[in-house]
C-alpha cells in the first residue's frame, strides 16, 4: 500500500536545523531566505502606503472642514510624506508631483 507523505513532512523529516518554515514554496535554503525577506519588505511597503494614505486624507478632511490653518499644517506633513515615499520607490516620481500639484490647488482654492 502507498503512503503519501507531504513534502513538507519530508522537509521536517530531515531539516533537524530550527529555521522559519517556508511552506509550499522553494526547497533551496537561498529561495527561501529570499520568500522571508520579500515577505518582510512588502509588509514594510504596505504599512508605508497606508500611512501615506492616511496623510492624504487628514489633509483632505482639513480642506473639507474648510479650516486654512489646520489645513496647512496638514499639507506640510502629507508633502513631507508624499516625497519620502517618492525617495523610498513607493511613489513614481511623477506620481507623487501629481499628488503635491493638486493638494496644492486643494489649499490655494481655501483662500
């Protein structure tokens, strides 16, 4: 009678070193290091953006709100975040002088 065994359950079977599991992907200990880091950096990536995202948006809120001052301090800070997501690759630099030119046409309309 066949058994079948999981790959992995090979893996454990003979891995006695006590590694980070990589499961149902490479087998080489380089890919998988390779998999972890990956995954680490498109956590670190996503927390990022969404923190950019959330700039945006209290500077948003402030401009709805029709509050120039509290809109100004909110510009500063989402530019400040728009460009260091530009320097860090999560923005296009394009992408992000799109984003800076209409939150300044958002502000200068509050006037």
């Amino acid at each position: 009678m066949l058994k079948y065994v999981s790959a992995q359950d090979y893996c454990d079977y003979f891995n006695d070193d006590k590694s980070e599991e990589v499961f149902g992907l490479p087998n080489i200990k380089s890919a998988k290091k390779r998999v972890l880091v990956s995954q680490t950096k498109a956590a670190q990536n996503k927390a990022a953006k969404s923190a950019l995202k959330t700039e945006i948006k209290k500077f948003d809120a402030a401009v709805a709100e029709g509050n120039r001052s509290e809109a100004d301090v909110a510009y500063k800070v989402a530019v400040k975040a728009v460009d260091q997501a530009a320097a860090k690759g999560l923005l296009h630099k394009n992408n992000a002088a799109n984003k800076k030119s209409g939150m300044t046409i958002k502000l200068n309309k509050l006037a």
